[in-house]
C-alpha cells in the first residue's frame, strides 16, 4: 500500500480530519475529536497504528509479524502495523475500518448525530461529481 493510497481512504472516513498534535512526523486521523489512525509517514516502510478489539489485536499480532503493539499507545487497544507488503492491503484497510468503527461506536449520541449527517453530506457529494463527470464524458 503506497502513502496517497492510504492517505485517500483516511480521508474518505465520514468525518475525518488531519491533526498533528505529536508533532510533523505522525499524521493523526481523527473522527469527531478522536484517533482512529496515527501515520508515521516519514517511516520507511510505513507505519500505522489503529485502535483494535484486544482479542483481535493478539489475533493480529499472531497472524502477521508486522503488527506489534503500538508504541506510545495502549497495548490492549492499539496495534502498530509496519506496511511491507506482507500484509494484504484488504486486511489493512479492515483494520482501520475496524479502528474507525470502535471510536465511533463509544461517541456520544450527539456527536453520533452530526457524523451521521455529515456521512450522508459527503454521500450526496461523492453522487454529484459522479454525475457531474459522467456528463462530461
């Protein structure tokens, strides 16, 4: 998986933004004011971390020598994954849609609410481009 193909799925998260607040070298995606994602982009390979279940997060580990406990994070709850190539890029994106559903899961319903809009905000847009190129083409 290369940097501008992860980078373009973190961002098509419903509600996702970019922080920085560990400094330029981490890239912090967040939904709603919560991590779901840390890139050590200037790794190379790269790196991520993702928030997981932890019974998965053994699973994990155990399955694929490229995921360790993430550093500087909980090791209950977060895995940090050296992108290699030996990992499947299916399986890494499942582990972020994984990380993404666990923070939005635990979210107030108030902050649930205005995600939710926002989801349905980015949909309605992804469907006016889509027709808007198809007209031109």
């Amino acid at each position: 998986m290369d940097f501008d193909s992860l980078k373009k799925f973190l961002f098509d998260k419903p509600g996702s933004k970019l922080e920085f607040p560990f400094g330029p070298d981490t890239l912090v995606f967040k939904v709603m004011g919560k991590m779901f994602t840390l890139v050590s982009w200037q790794s190379d390979p790269l790196r991520i971390s993702v928030k997981c279940d932890p019974e998965e997060a053994i699973i994990l580990r155990e399955k694929y020598p490229a995921v360790k406990p993430a550093y500087h994070m909980s090791k209950i709850h977060w895995n940090s994954i050296t992108l290699d190539g030996t990992i499947p890029d299916e399986d890494i994106y499942a582990m972020i849609n994984e990380s993404f559903r666990l923070v939005v899961a635990v979210m107030p319903k108030h902050l649930f609410r205005t995600l939710e809009k926002i989801n349905e905000k980015q949909k309605l847009e992804k469907e006016r481009k889509s027709t808007q190129s198809e007209k031109h083409d």
